[in-house]
C-alpha cells in the first residue's frame, strides 16, 4: 500500500501570492501521484491546470466566508434569545 507522502507535500495557504500557490499546489499533486497515492479529491481537486487550482481556491474562500457570516449571524440570534 503507497504511504502518504506528508512530509514532503508544501503548504499552500492564502498568505502566500497566488502564483506560489498555484505552483506549490501542482508540486502537491505531482507528490502525491508520484507516491502512488490517490488524490483525495473530497479534500483536493486533482488538476495541474493553474485556472482550475485558482478557481478551487477561490471556492474554498467564499465557503469560508459564508460559513463565517452564517456562525456571526447564528451567534447574534443566540445572544438575542438569552436578553429575553
């Protein structure tokens, strides 16, 4: 069975430019594909085309963000009913 390749995969978080993101991301999949591993995509898209990895970060952002606004929002109506 491949061993997960952990200690060799690169971060690729939004602090970074969005091309180093790109290019540490394709080395990721290289990585994992060269490890004979699958790519988990319910985690991971699995392309190298730089548009689709940019897309999928883009995605992954405005999730974050709805997610965020939906628990603020939840939060105000739990601090309404405790005032009541």
């Amino acid at each position: 069975m491949p061993e997960w390749p952990k200690d060799k995969l690169l971060r690729h978080g939004p602090d970074l430019p969005m091309a180093e993101r790109i290019r540490r991301y394709q080395y990721n999949i290289r990585t994992i594909r060269a490890a004979g591993c699958v790519v988990p995509t319910s985690s991971m898209i699995d392309s190298l085309d730089p548009a689709e990895i940019e897309l999928w970060f883009a995605d992954g952002a405005f999730r974050i963000d709805r997610l965020g606004k939906a628990v603020s929002a939840l939060a105000v109506e739990i601090d309404d009913l405790d005032d009541r």
